[in-house]
C-alpha cells in the first residue's frame, strides 16, 4: 500500500469542523492526549507500517 497524499477526503470542511469540535472545552492536555488516541486509532486502522512510517517521515519534514 502506498501513502496517499493528495486529497482525498469527502466533504473536507466538514471533517475539518468536526475534528475542531472535538476539541472545543477541552484543556490543552485533553486536547493532545484526543490527538494521540486519534493518531493511534487511525494507526492501527491502516495497520501497513512501510505506510505508517512513510507518513512519519512526510509530518517531520513537512
């Protein structure tokens, strides 16, 4: 499987204001722990680690 970069969301200002919702009352702290178990659930949905890390590789440099 190869990293998908372009865009390829349905609706992405949707999804973009419901990510934002989520955060709304949270702490700072709440909102990087939401990030992480979000992180790690779409980690573990993808499950390709060649994938996983191409895309760690793309965030650092990005």
């Amino acid at each position: 499987m190869e990293l998908t970069t372009t865009p390829n969301i349905p609706a992405p200002d949707s999804f973009y204001a419901e990510l934002i919702r989520c955060h709304e009352g949270l702490s700072d702290d709440e909102s990087a722990a939401f990030n992480a178990r979000l992180i790690l659930l779409l980690a573990n949905h993808i499950g390709d680690p060649e994938v996983l890390s191409e895309a760690m590789r793309k965030a650092s440099l990005d």
